[in-house]
C-alpha cells in the first residue's frame, strides 16, 4: 500500500466566524486555567489585533473609522461623534 503525501492546505475549509470565536474563547480559556487574568488577556489579544489591523492597512485613518465601525456596533453614542476621535496616534 501506497501513501501519498496531501498538503493538509489542500484540505483545509476557510473557517466560519464560530469557529473562529470557539478558538478564542478555548484560548482565552486555556490562559485563564495557566494562571492570567482574562481581562489581561482580552487586552493583550485586543492591543495585538489593533495593531495587526494598523500594519496590514498602514493606514490610521481607515484603521480608526474599521474600530468605529466595530465599537459603534456593542455601544451607544450619539450619531455626531464616533469613538476614534477620542484617541489620538503617537507621533513618533
């Protein structure tokens, strides 16, 4: 009997948004069962997306109006304002 070698690529399915938040939580989790607060962790995954999301655009602006977008979806604020305005980008 012949094996043949499948890049598991090949056959892998572009995940679904479950999937993907069922990852995080059991990340999440699994950090919290090692001993980190999960409020840490929220903050550490949270940091790392911003800034994932900032060097993928490499564009402040768009990046500010993607987290308006995400925040103005969980809380409620007056239509004239949005939440990006409120931080400001280092200039250095």
């Amino acid at each position: 009997m012949t094996l043949k070698v499948v890049p598991i690529q090949s056959k892998m399915k572009r995940p679904s948004l479950s999937e993907v938040v069922s990852r995080l939580e059991n990340l999440f989790n699994n950090y919290t069962i090692r001993g980190e607060s999960k409020r840490n962790v929220i903050l550490t995954s949270l940091s790392y997306c911003v800034y994932s999301l900032q060097k993928d655009l490499n564009n402040d602006d768009k990046m500010m109006e993607m987290l308006d977008t995400i925040l103005e979806q969980y809380i409620d604020i007056p239509e004239d304002e949005h939440y990006s305005s409120l931080i400001k980008p280092d200039n250095d």
